[in-house]
C-alpha cells in the first residue's frame, strides 16, 4: 500500500508511476486518500453481491450515489483551494503548481479507478454512471474554473502526462485510443459528456475571441475521436436555412459591370 502526503506536490507526481496495473484486483490499495476511502466503502462489496435481489440493488445503488457525490464533492474543494491560490497576491509559484498538480493527478485517479472498475468488477449494475463518471469531473472542472485556468488544465506543457487532453487521445500518429477513449469508458453516454464539454469549450473561446489555438485543440480532438458519421455532426432533420438567398449574377450584367470598371480606371 502507498502512502502518499497530500503536502509534498512531488511525491504526488511521483504516485503515477507507483499506480498498480488497472486490472490488478489490488489496485484500489495503491490510490491516494480520500479517493481510496470513497473506493474502498462502496467497491469492497460490489462483486459479493447478487443482483437478482432488488433491495440488494438498492444499496449498491445508494452506495454509487454515495460515492459520487463524495468524488464530486471533493473535487469542488480541489478547485477552491486552487481558485484560492491564484486570488491571493501574496501566493508563489509553487503553491500555484501545487494545487494544479493535485487538481490534476486527481482528475486522472478517478479516470483510472472507473477503468479498474469496469474491468474488474462482476457486476452489470450502475456500470453505466461509473463510466461516465471521468467526464462529468471533468465537465465540472470545466464550468468551475476561468478560461486561463481552464487551458492550463487542459493542456499544458509544465504537466504533459496529467493534464486531460493527455488522456482522452494518445498523440501518436496512430491515434491509439487512451484512458478515456477506451471502449471500457467510451460508452454513448461518456462521449455526449466530452462533445457537450467540447461545445462548451469552443462557445466560451468564441465569446471572448481570444486563443484560436486553443480552439483549434478542441476541434482536432473532437474530429480524432469521433467519427465522420457522428450523428451530431449530421443534419439529421434535413434542416436549411431557405431564406438564405445566394443571389448569382448574370453574363450581362457581368460584363457591363467589368466595362463600367475598366472604363473608370481608364
């Protein structure tokens, strides 16, 4: 089991390397606290039970809405200790690289605790709100931070193995799916969340008319992890706009127009 002191940012970094393999029935034990005390209580009784008993059901589904509201809880105060460090004039660097890092390695924990449990564990039931789970943190993280915080979090080269455009897609020419974009998390509901996260990205980068780059990083994920025949990409109605009137000039009025033109610049 790995301790890890959530004051030391670079023993944190350190715990992605000390991960165990995510198929590995252990893996829980190698996470960071509190994340493997959310694990541990609801996914310790998760393969014994039956789900063919309906109040047996209940709990397992009480104990997910436990654990994801716990998740989600403690990822909110994640980005309130960050959005703290970046208010106080008085912060340093590190303390700000800190917090990041922690938001980070976080982020990816969880990422990497719904893929364990997806692969590992017996039962069918809930598996659905446990893989889209990743995205909807990451969703949050999204609408709770401002647009400078949000591209350092996104992509940044001070953390090229944490930041979340790392794990949705490799950067290999073969476009190799990743962590995310593994058909364990990678259901129908999983990528609405990541087109809806996207949109958002790109509405909020069109508002402010700031970073093209940036945008054009979310439009060359979104066209790497979906594909041409993406039912959102599609106009599945067979809507136009049929006002919209292109009005084409005729052979006439073309080259009258080009004599009027070249006769003014004589």
């Amino acid at each position: 089991m790995i301790e890890v002191d959530d004051n030391h940012p670079h023993q944190r970094n350190e715990i992605v390397e000390n991960h165990l393999d995510v198929s590995n029935v252990n893996f829980i034990s190698s996470l960071s606290n509190p994340l493997r005390g959310y694990a541990e209580k609801y996914f310790s009784q998760l393969n014994d039970e039956k789900e063919s008993i309906p109040t047996q059901q209940q709990q397992q589904q009480q104990r997910l809405d436990e654990f994801e509201i716990s998740v989600r809880s403690h990822l909110l105060e994640l980005i309130e200790q960050l959005l703290s460090v970046q208010s106080d004039r008085n912060n340093v660097d590190e303390d700000d690289d800190a917090a990041l890092t922690t938001l980070l390695q976080y982020l990816k924990d969880v990422s990497l605790l719904c893929l364990h449990i997806s692969i590992t564990t017996n039962s069918t039931t809930n598996t659905t709100a446990i893989k889209k789970l990743p995205f909807l943190l990451i969703e949050d993280t999204i609408d709770s931070l401002p647009l400078k915080l949000i591209q350092r979090v996104w992509s940044s080269s001070a953390h090229p193995s944490l930041c979340i455009s790392s794990y949705i897609l490799s950067n290999n020419n073969n476009n190799q799916t990743t962590l995310l974009t593994s058909p364990q998390l990678f259901i129908p509901t999983s990528k609405f969340v990541l087109l809806r996260i996207c949109n958002k990205l790109l509405r909020l980068l069109s508002n402010t008319n700031r970073d093209a780059n940036f945008a054009g990083e979310i439009m060359m994920l979104l066209a790497q992890v979906f594909p041409l025949s993406e039912r959102s990409a599609m106009n599945v109605l067979g809507g136009f706009n049929v006002g919209n009137v292109l009005r084409v000039e005729g052979l006439d009025e073309f080259q009258q127009r080009s004599a009027a033109a070249v006769g003014g610049g004589g």
